[in-house]
C-alpha cells in the first residue's frame, strides 16, 4: 500500500508543478475537446517515464507557447534597449575624446558629412575600375595631367596622414620588436623577385639584353611609397608598411648595386640622399604625425577625424594614379610584338608578387593586418627610383620595361584588394581586425 501511494505520487506531483506554473491546473484529458480526435494510447515500456505524454501536460501546451512567445518579445525588446544604451554610451565616449572646445556637429552638418563620407566609399569600393580609368585617362590627356606632378608630394602626404590616423605610436613599436614579416617581406621582394625576373627574362627575351637589364632594374627597386596607402585602405598594419618601407629605402643604395653587378655585371651608383628625403617627408613624417595624434585625442582621431578626411584621401589617390601612369604614354605610341611581350610578362610577373606576398604571409601564420601588408609590399615598387636610375646608367630602351609597370601596379593593387576580400574578409574603410 505504502509503496503505490509514492508510486502515484512520484507521477502525480510533476504534472501539477508543471500546470501550476504555468497558472493552469491540471484538466482532465478523459473527455477530448470539441472538434479533437482521440489518440490512440501509446505504449510505453517499464523504462519510459509514464508522465510524460500525460493529457495533463498536453493540456498546458498552449500556455507554454504562449509563455515562450512573450519571452520571445520580452529578449527583442531587451536587445533593442541594450543596443539604444550602447549607442548613447559611444557617443557619450565619443564626446569625452573630443578636444576641448569642439561641439558636435549638428544634423544638417551631420547629412553633409555622411554624403561626404558615402562618397568616399564609392570610391574605395570602385577603386579597380577607377584605376584603369585613371590609366586609360593618363595615356589618352598626359599632357594635361601631367600638371598634376607638383602636387603629388602633398597628396601623397595627406593620404599618409589619413592612414595612420587609426593607428598609434605604440604599433610602430610592436613593429619595431617584432620584425619577422618585415624582414620576409623585403628578403621576397629584394632578393627572390629580381633573381626569378632574370631567369626568365633570359629565357623569353635574352636576345635584347637591355629589355632584360629594365625588367631587372624594375624588381631591384625598393617598395613603392604608395603602397602604404593601399595598405591603409584595407586595414592592414600601416606600422608595419612603414617600418618595411623605411628599411627597403635605406638598403636600396646597397641592394641595387649589388643585385645588378651580380645578375648583369652593371656597376651603377646609387644615391640614396634624394630618395630618403622624399619617403620621410611625404610618406614617415605625415605617418608619423597622424600616430601621434592619435594618442594625443585619446583615439578620437581615429574614430571621428579620420572617417571624415577619408574621402579627400580616395580623391588624393585616385590624382596620385593618373599622375604616375603619364609617365608610360610616350612608350606606347610605338610598340612592337616584342614590347606587347615584355608588357604581357610585366602583367603576369607583377601578379606573381601579390601572390607570393599572400602565400608567404598565410605560410608564416600572420594576422589579417600583416597580411594585407605583406601583399601589397610584395608586389608594389618605387618605379620613380628605377626611371631614375635606369635614365642616368643605361640606354633609352631600359627605360621601357621600368616605366611600363606604371600601367599595371596600381590596377593589379585594386584588383588584389578585392581579392583579399574574398579571401580575408577585408574591405576599403572596415576596422582593423587583429
């Protein structure tokens, strides 16, 4: 007897827990509902749990439905709460970066900025075609755009300022201590490209020894200025790209001589004075002054000033590409089979840079950040300082396979970019992941 009473109590007392919180009692499943069809019972094995399928539970279905339903609108409205607190609180920070004395803009000055902005990032996300546009445009009216030569310094010195906004001091530092992807970076693109470019220049265009001495002296160079600013368009480690860029200039007076006497038995002096001057002046001293900023303003410069001189960077760069490709329209008007050869070869070497900059960052596990840097080093040089170097050493026709990677570096940049999208996730203006 005592035993059946804790048998029915044992299955008797879950079941009105249940229905009790719920605010139902337990309803008799003995006489089904109007317009409900019996179920047939289900048979259970000595293991199963009795209580379970029960009416009485059955019947405080739609209470729990309706329980959920309710806890369902409760966490929206919540989540909506929390996201309006979070908002507040941004700005709330945002305000405390701001600089003494600066109000926040009001809302017709807010849709200004915001369009403003919008374009920039037209801008960005368009930036391959733009750039063959740019190039077209460069070949087509070089005249014209050639005016654009003085201002290149200065554009080239804001977008430096612009990119290092969203950066500190201190990951110039952590680029300094840790110096591995620098290091791998200039070891691929000073000593592996030029050494590759030679073998098959040999190989496809050994019978014209100048054409082979301009595709060498185009991948002997030092890392383009401008890859900087690819590098801070896709959130890569700007600290980084300017650590890499610094120390490829300094070694350049001594990579250069070395890689053409050893490859194509040219002695050439190299002068490094001209070359440093302008990398400090319009690409680390803007850089520099932008990091320092930045710790200055306790981050809003990087969160509010830089969004907003974003777009007059996109335009800076866009001018910066139709500037350097006039330099390749006077090498154009007679071309010869063999000149579309070296210009088809330029095309697919160059690509090969990107490449080898991509494999070899994954290789080495790198971050996000180092990567889109180490992409953009790889496959970007200072044709400026080949055209110079190749006018005043060699013969016209070196000047040819040097000047004509103006046409592709910028386009293949844009085009890598989107590729690294895919690949990285990376996009023009996104935050910096780590």
């Amino acid at each position: 007897m005592a035993r059946a009473a804790c048998t029915w109590l044992a299955h008797a007392l879950p079941q009105s827990f249940i229905c009790v919180a719920f605010g139902h009692g337990a309803r008799s499943a003995q006489a089904p509902r109007a317009g409900e069809k019996s179920r047939p019972s289900i048979p259970h094995s000595s293991l199963q749990a009795r209580f379970i399928p029960s009416p009485q539970i059955r019947a405080c279905a739609p209470a729990v439905t309706r329980h959920l339903r309710s806890r369902r609108r409760l966490l929206r409205l919540t989540a909506r709460v929390r996201s309006a607190v979070a908002d507040s609180q941004r700005l709330a920070a945002a305000d405390s970066r701001r600089p003494a004395g600066m109000r926040r803009p009001r809302e017709g000055e807010k849709s200004i900025v915001t369009t403003w902005q919008a374009f920039g990032r037209f801008i960005g996300a368009h930036m391959a075609p733009i750039a063959i546009g740019c190039v077209v445009a460069a070949c087509v009216f070089p005249a014209q755009l050639s005016c654009l030569k003085p201002a290149v310094p200065w554009l080239f010195a804001l977008v430096s300022f612009q990119g290092a906004l969203t950066n500190g001091l201190h990951n110039l530092v952590h680029a300094v201590r840790h110096p591995l992807p620098m290091v791998a970076t200039i070891i691929l693109a000073s000593v592996v490209m030029p050494v590759v470019a030679f073998v098959l220049a040999e190989a496809l265009f050994g019978s014209s020894p100048n054409l082979v001495t301009g595709l060498v002296l185009e991948y002997s160079v030092p890392v383009a200025a401008i890859s900087t600013m690819w590098v801070a368009m896709y959130g890569g480690d700007v600290a980084q790209g300017l650590a890499t860029l610094m120390v490829s200039s300094l070694l350049a007076p001594a990579t250069i001589p070395a890689t053409l006497q050893i490859l194509l038995g040219h002695a050439v002096h190299v002068d490094a004075g001209p070359m440093m001057l302008s990398v400090v002046m319009t690409v680390a001293l803007p850089a520099l002054c932008g990091m320092l900023l930045n710790d200055l303003t306790r981050g809003w410069a990087g969160s509010s000033l830089s969004p907003v001189v974003m777009p007059a960077a996109r335009v800076a760069i866009v001018l910066v590409i139709a500037s350097n490709a006039t330099g390749a329209a006077p090498y154009l008007t007679h071309l010869t089979p063999q000149l579309v050869g070296v210009l088809a070869f330029i095309l697919v070497f160059a690509s090969t840079g990107y490449l080898a900059g991509l494999a070899l960052a994954r290789r080495m596990g790198q971050s996000v950040p180092s990567t889109v840097a180490m992409v953009f080093q790889c496959g970007m040089r200072n044709i400026s300082c080949g055209a110079v170097i190749a006018a005043q050493f060699f013969p016209a026709q070196v000047m040819f396979p040097v000047v004509a990677g103006t046409l592709f570096q910028q386009v293949l940049a844009a085009t890598y970019g989107k590729l690294m999208g895919r690949l990285l996730g990376v996009a023009p203006d996104a935050p910096v992941r780590s």
